[in-house]
C-alpha cells in the first residue's frame, strides 16, 4: 500500500502546531549558516538536546551528521 501524503499533510505537517515548530528549527539552520557552523550539503543537522525546536539557545543546540541526528531506538 502507498503512503497517503495528501492526508499525511492534512493531519500533521500542516498543522499550526508542526508548521511553527518547522519554522523554528528552519531559523536555527539558517542562523548556523549565518555563523558558519554548517554548509549547505554538508549532511550535518543540528540537533536539540532538549527536543524543543522552539529552545534555540546556544546551550541547547549542537551539530551533529545527519544519520546520528535523525536515527533513535524503535520499540
């Protein structure tokens, strides 16, 4: 069976909820080029500690490679 993206979008990545926290975690990548701690296809993220999209702080952020960032234990 193929994914739905259609319905995907309409009940979770287009919700206010999850567009403001994409939006967050956009501005801190583009902050973080600004700085120069990544570049474009770098393949490198940057990643939360805290899970907050919305904690931009410098204590809370750290870049990682994207396979590392992106990756956690299923059950």
């Amino acid at each position: 069976m193929a994914r739905n993206y259609k319905k995907e979008y309409a009940n979770y990545q287009g919700t206010d909820a999850q567009k403001k926290r994409r939006a967050q975690r956009n501005k801190i990548r583009r902050q973080m080029l600004k700085d120069g701690r990544v570049r474009k296809g770098d393949k490198m993220d940057i990643h939360h500690r805290d899970g907050n999209p919305s904690n931009n702080s410098p204590r809370n952020v750290v870049v990682q490679h994207r396979s590392k960032n992106r990756s956690f234990a299923r059950k």
